[in-house]
C-alpha cells in the first residue's frame, strides 16, 4: 500500500474502533442493568426505565472519562511522552549515546520529508523499548527508553527508530492517542466504583434504611468494579484486535526504509534475550502499551496468552524478518527510484521567479523524471536517501548546525535564507529586521551569513527542518513574529519567487499545524471531487504555466493534469488554464489539505502529470510541486538528484 491507502486505511480502523467501543458499551450496560436490578429487588425483573437510567448513566460516565482524556491528549505526543516519565532530549546535549540517537532521528526525518520530530529519553526504563506518538508528522515525537540507548548498536537502533517513523508516516499514531482516550472511558467506571466501595466501608450512620443503603451501595459499587474489570479485559481486547497486525507492516517497513533486516531483527533478539525484555515500568505503561515497540506491559494478562497481547510475539516476528535476509533489492522494491532520490547529490532547493540564492551553483536545465513515481514516493523512503543525507548533514557547517539547535540561531537562519543577493533589497531587508528582532538574532544573521552564502540552494528546506525543533521550543507570540516579519523580508523586491513561496509553505506548514492555538482545522471534510474541483483546476493551472515555453505547452500539461482527476459529472472541463496568483493558489491548498486520502492522492497524481508531461521536470516546477504536496500534509521526500537524459 502507498501513503494515501495507509491513510484511508487508518480512517476505516477509527471506524472499526468506534464500532469495538459500541459493543463495549452495550456489555457494560447489560451487565450493570443486572447488578442494579438485583441489588434493588433482590432478583432480575424487566425494568425498562430504570434500563434507560444505566444506559444514560453508563453512556454518561463511559463518555466523560473519553472526552477528559482526550482534551488531556489535545498536547499531541509530547503530552504522552511526558506521563511516560520521559525528558526531552536537549539538542546540544553531550550524552554520547544521545547524539546517536539524535542523528538517526534527523537523517530519517530528512529523507522521509518530514519535519525532525522532538526526541524524549525515558532515563529510568531499563526495557529496551520505543516509540512514536501524535496525530500528525507535525506534533510526532519520538521516545526511547534508556535501555534501547544502552544496548542496541547504531544499526539495531535505527532499525527501531525506522519502525516508529512507519508508524508516523502510515497514520497509525492519530488512531494510537484515540484508542488511549476510548480505553480511559471503559476503565472509567471502575475507577467510580471503587469510590462507591469506598465510601460504603467508611459511612457512618445506623439503623435499618441506613444499612439497607449500604448494602445497596456496596453491592453497586462491587458491581461497578467488576463490570469496570470487563470494560478493562474490553480495552485490551481492542488494543490487541487494532495493534498487532500494524507492527509486522512497521516491521517491514523499516527494512524497506533501510535495507537491512538484521538491524531490526537484531533489536528483537536483543530483548527476547535481554532480562528486562521490552517492559516498561511507569504506572502509564499500560494505557500507552500499543504505542511501544515491543510488549511494554503484560500484568495479569501474561496468562492469557497472545489474546491480550498487543504485540506478536516476538520470535515470530524474527521469523518473518529472516525471510527478508539474503534478498536481492531491486529498486522497486526499496523505492529507490530516480524520481524519489535524495537531496544530497541533487538540486532541493532552485531559485523561482527571480532568483533569490546567494551563491546559485550550476544546475542541470531539466531531469528526466517518471511522474508516476511521485505518489509511490510520498510517504517513504530508502537507503539511499539515508546515505545521501547522511553526506548533506556531514556537509554542514559545524556553527550552522549547531545554530539550528538554538530558538535564536533557528530563527536568525531563517532570516538569513530570505536575505536577497541584491544589495538595495538587502539592505531594506536588513533595516527591518533591525527594527523588530532582538540583538541576539541579527548578532547570528552577521555570523551565518557568510556559512549560508556558500551553501548550495538544495539545503534549505533540510536546513528548515533541522531548525524546526529549536523553532517549535520557541512560544507562539516568536513564532507568529517569525512568520509575520518572513513575509516582510519576501515582500522587499515587490516580487514572490518560487524558493521564497516554497520556503514560506513549508515553515507555515510545519509550525502552525504544531502549536493547537494556531491550528487549522484537521478533519476530512471533503470526500467528493465535485466540493474540490474549482481549487484544483487553480493548483494545475498555476503549475502548468510554470516552467513551460509555450501557450501550447501550457494547455498540454493544465490537460495531461486535468485527465488524471476523477470524473466530475457536473463540471465541462476547461479547455485552457486560468490564470491564478500564488495568494489564490495558497486559498485553494488550505481547502485541499481537508480532502480525504483518495482524493489527495488524486491531486498529487495530477499535479506530477502536470509538471512532468514531457518527463522532464525545470527546477522551477519542481520547486513549487514539492511545494504543494507538503502544504497538502504529505511527508515528501527530496527528488531531484535525477541525472538529465540527453
């Protein structure tokens, strides 16, 4: 399955999780209808509107304590890692076997396209343990126990942290953190009935009616514990039914994101062999057991066997991931394709309308790209992609990369990516930041510039999504000042180039889905091309007069795109393209990234054909198509290292 069908698919298992929670809830009612009858009449008898006071009452109650712990989930994943007992890992941090964990956390997040997730330690879990948690690539974060620091080898631990990042990329977290919040509301009434027991064991008062009423209340409140017990053996049935088959797809996703099954497999062996295995120790482990890696908790369902297990047994997942060694990749199968290769030996990032790099090095005119390959590209990622990165992120100047690690530096690069060549623009640039940024920033933008001036265009977007934690560490007020003073420095020449909009698009992408004061609204709202079908004629349009030579080769790609859109009945298609700003085409994405998967992968597909009609793709176009699909919430790797045929 491709990244849009891992994203329907996650929205069908919210669908079949909803459906688990309702046969819940009705067991629940049913067995506490009975404890109530029985404690009031002392035998079962029909009583319909006392059925309809539980049913409320457990309705009620099973909701409350789902919608408290799912506002209390609101946070994204850093909410999770904290009542795990983890600690943010410090990004200058000198822990040796943090660094290493750090580095693999980059060189993934960079060759997947996403934004590099904050990292937590769990320092006081020996269990080799891990995982991931958000409700989208942009609030992920990734967490691992100090036992996973300690005894896994660099190959084994980015075969684990390769695993969470299929989690991230296949949509399954969204439906991890909904699943915690449907478990806290079975479990709820538990909690309520052991306060009933409680009370009953330490009130006070006498006589007949006074004893009757505790009886009645102890009898409630030992039926609340038990049928709580039930909603308790419920929820992990769920957790167990949802998580288990998602864990052999990351398993085998991480060899495909790297190419090496023994460095998974090598992980699970460890902890088969290990004495404190994958356990995990806090009090919360059991609530987030579905997230981890490997079991994290088994408690009194160790007796059951695999029917609670949230996880597969672990030799059996070894067993499958020795069928991957020996194998001889071919390129499809790692996806390793010319048009999904790495930004380390291509061009990322190209000046657009007017050229706006410091130092433009020389670039092919065209690549021969296969638009085919785009959608299989979003999503994923390969080998390659990681040695490239690894090479781009060796590249880096030591005070760069260490800036990108500070709010400050973070911001003054930002800045200093928007800086034009011309020095009348600059210098009018430069006046404005002086005016609205602290000393400490412009003391960086002096001391980066001339590091950032020599950098080759294709490492901004990465240099963006390694400052993005330190950015994200900042508050909202610096990070709306940032995006409010960026537009001042595009605004300066009168003149919106492609590399400025694409660098624009994807820092507002990456902090404004990250911060819940500032985030748009997130849900699928539409499902149908028709709701869609003017916002995407203006995206092809504004994509096919890019790049293109001609009127005739403008309408040729606007109706290579066009055709590869689902049928739109009520619609005649339009015979040439419109004519759209980039303002508009920013309107028409914001409503675009609300359409669900299907039709997102149907978007992106077009685009690719736009763009790509004659197989070769300018930089420019290139520049704005990755663009968009980033701004539509796709992780899209960099493609552009692609040689240009003759």
């Amino acid at each position: 399955m491709n990244f849009f069908e891992h994203q329907d698919q996650a929205r069908q298992n919210t669908v079949y999780l909803l459906g688990l929670f309702v046969v819940a809830v009705i067991v629940m009612i049913i067995l506490l209808y009975g404890v109530v009858v029985f404690a009031q009449f002392d035998r079962l008898v029909w009583q319909p509107e006392l059925l309809l006071l539980v049913a409320l009452g457990v309705i009620g109650t099973v909701g409350a304590g789902s919608v408290q712990k799912s506002i209390q989930l609101r946070g994204g994943g850093k909410v999770v890692a904290e009542d795990l007992g983890g600690t943010l890992v410090d990004r200058m941090t000198g822990d040796e076997l943090e660094k290493r964990l750090l580095n693999i956390v980059e060189e993934m997040a960079i060759a997947s396209g996403i934004s590099v997730p904050e990292v937590y330690v769990l320092g006081e879990e020996q269990g080799i343990n891990a995982f991931a948690a958000g409700f989208t690539p942009n609030d992920a974060v990734i967490g691992v126990t100090r036992g996973c620091l300690e005894q896994l080898d660099r190959d084994e631990l980015q075969g684990v942290i390769a695993h969470e990042f299929s989690h991230i990329l296949n949509g399954d977290m969204r439906l991890n953190l909904r699943l915690i919040g449907v478990i806290q509301g079975l479990i709820f009434i538990y909690l309520i009935g052991r306060v009933m027991l409680r009370g009953s064991f330490l009130g006070g008062g006498s006589g007949k009616s006074s004893s009757k009423g505790k009886d009645s209340g102890l009898i409630i409140g030992l039926g609340m514990v038990v049928i709580g017990g039930v909603g308790f053996f419920c929820g992990r049935l769920i957790k167990s039914a949802v998580s288990r088959q998602r864990e052999f797809l990351a398993d085998a996703s991480a060899v495909q994101f790297t190419r090496n099954p023994d460095g998974i497999s090598g992980a699970l062996q460890k902890i088969a062999g290990y004495k404190s295995g994958s356990k995990v120790r806090n009090p919360r482990a059991e609530e987030a057991s579905h997230l981890f890696f490997g079991e994290a908790f088994t408690g009194i369902f160790e007796s059951f066997g695999q029917i609670f297990a949230t996880h597969p047994p672990v030799k059996e997942r070894v067993k499958r991931l020795e069928g991957f060694a020996g194998r001889t990749w071919s390129v499809e199968e790692t996806g390793n394709n010319p048009s999904m290769s790495s930004i380390a030996s291509g061009n990322e990032m190209v000046a657009g309308f007017a050229g706006s790099s410091p130092q433009p090095q020389p670039q092919p005119e065209s690549l021969s790209v296969s638009p085919d390959r785009v959608v299989a590209g979003v999503g994923t990622t390969n080998p390659k992609h990681l040695d490239n990165v690894r090479g781009f992120l060796a590249d880096i100047p030591e005070p760069v990369r260490m800036a990108t690690r500070d709010v400050n530096g973070a911001i003054a690069i930002i800045y200093s990516l928007l800086l034009h060549t011309d020095p009348e623009v600059r210098d009018r640039q430069m006046s404005s930041l002086r005016e609205s940024s602290p000393p400490p920033v412009l003391e960086m933008i002096e001391n980066l510039s001339p590091y950032l001036e020599s950098l080759n265009a294709r490492t901004r977007l990465p240099l963006i999504d390694l400052a993005i934690p330190a950015l994200r560490g900042g508050s909202v007020s610096q990070c709306t000042q940032l995006l409010k003073q960026a537009r001042v420095l595009i605004k300066a020449d009168n003149h919106l180039s492609l590399s400025e909009y694409a660098i624009f698009v994807v820092l507002r992408q990456r902090l404004t889905n990250y911060f819940p004061s500032t985030q748009p609204e997130s849900k699928v709202k539409f499902t149908d091309i028709k709701q869609i079908w003017s916002d995407c004629v203006t995206v092809l349009s504004a994509l096919a007069r890019v790049g293109q030579d001609s009127p005739g080769a403008v309408d040729i790609a606007f109706q290579a795109g066009l055709l590869r859109l689902p049928k739109n009945s009520g619609e005649t298609l339009p015979t040439a393209p419109g004519e759209y700003s980039l303002t508009q085409v920013g309107e028409s994405l914001k409503r675009l990234e609300l359409a669900a998967p299907k039709l997102k992968q149907a978007v992106v597909d077009a685009c690719a054909y736009t763009v790509l009609a004659d197989h070769n793709v300018t930089l420019d176009q290139a520049e704005l198509l990755r663009a968009i699909v980033i701004s539509l919430n796709c992780p899209i790797p960099p493609f552009l290292d692609a040689p240009s045929q003759p």
